[in-house]
C-alpha cells in the first residue's frame, strides 16, 4: 500500500520537530549551564556567576535538575523518533496519538517553565515545535482518524 501524500509530508515535518527536541533535550542534558545561565538572571535579576560563587552546592543542584529533565527529553525524543521510523508511515493510529501526546507533553510543559523563566529565545523555539507538531498531525488526521485500512 503506497503511503499517502499526507503522512509523507507530515513524516518530514514530524522528523524536523523530533530532531530539534532532540538537540534541544541533548544541549540541557550536555551542557546543562548553557540554558540555565540564560534563564537564571531572567527568572531571578541575579547573575548567573553571581550566584555560582555565593550558593555553587544550590547552583549544581539547579544544573543537575536541568540535566535530568534534558535526559527525559532524550528518551521522549528517542520514542518519538523510534514511532515515526519504525510504524507511523504505516498508518497505524496509535502512533499519531503517541507523537500527539508524546510531543505536546514535552512541549508544553517546556513552554511553561521558559515563560515563567521570561526566557524569549527558547520560547520561540517551543513555539516552533508546537508549530511543526500541529502541522505535522493536521495534515495526515483524516487518513490516521477516519479511513479505514483495508486488510
């Protein structure tokens, strides 16, 4: 059965997303201190150096947590990545809610925390994935949620 346009398009796109959540998940879990730094002084008025050196076992503890949630990124962006390779160009309805749920909850809960950090810059990057995630599920839904295979 030839994949219809839709999901090819929408695979593309959906591979775009995953691998910028990817990047992303993989500098926070890296280089925890280079998001951190950005979001600290915006967050709190202080800088970041400044409140290395006065509480550096508070500010490890800081970059620790940013390390783990960019390890959750990690898995939830290799998930992502395994469904799209492996079944979603098959038409398989659970894999359109899986990068549905998947994507949303990693987005979204990323984007509360970076407007609550006022951090525009990664802001705008989660409004990119958003984008790319709505899109990429938009274009194939009929096929995924109203056609049915013929078997």
């Amino acid at each position: 059965m030839e994949t219809k346009k839709s999901v090819q398009i929408s695979y593309v796109i959906l591979m775009i997303m995953m691998i910028i959540a990817l990047i992303y998940a993989a500098a926070a879990t890296i280089q925890p201190e280079l998001l951190v730094s950005r979001s600290f002084p915006l967050y709190t008025g202080q800088t970041w150096n400044d409140f290395l050196n006065a509480s550096p076992k508070l500010a490890n503890y800081m970059l620790i947590l940013e390390r783990m949630a960019g390890g959750l990124g990690i898995a939830t962006s290799i998930g992502g990545l395994f469904v799209l390779l492996t079944i979603y160009r098959k038409v398989v309805k659970w894999a359109w809610y899986y990068v549905l749920v998947v994507g949303l909850i990693g987005w979204v809960n990323n984007l509360i925390a970076n407007i609550l950090f006022k951090n525009s810059l990664i802001i705008m990057i989660i409004v990119a994935g958003l984008v790319l995630i709505a899109i990429g599920l938009i274009l194939p839904a009929r096929v995924f949620l109203c056609e049915k295979k013929n078997t």
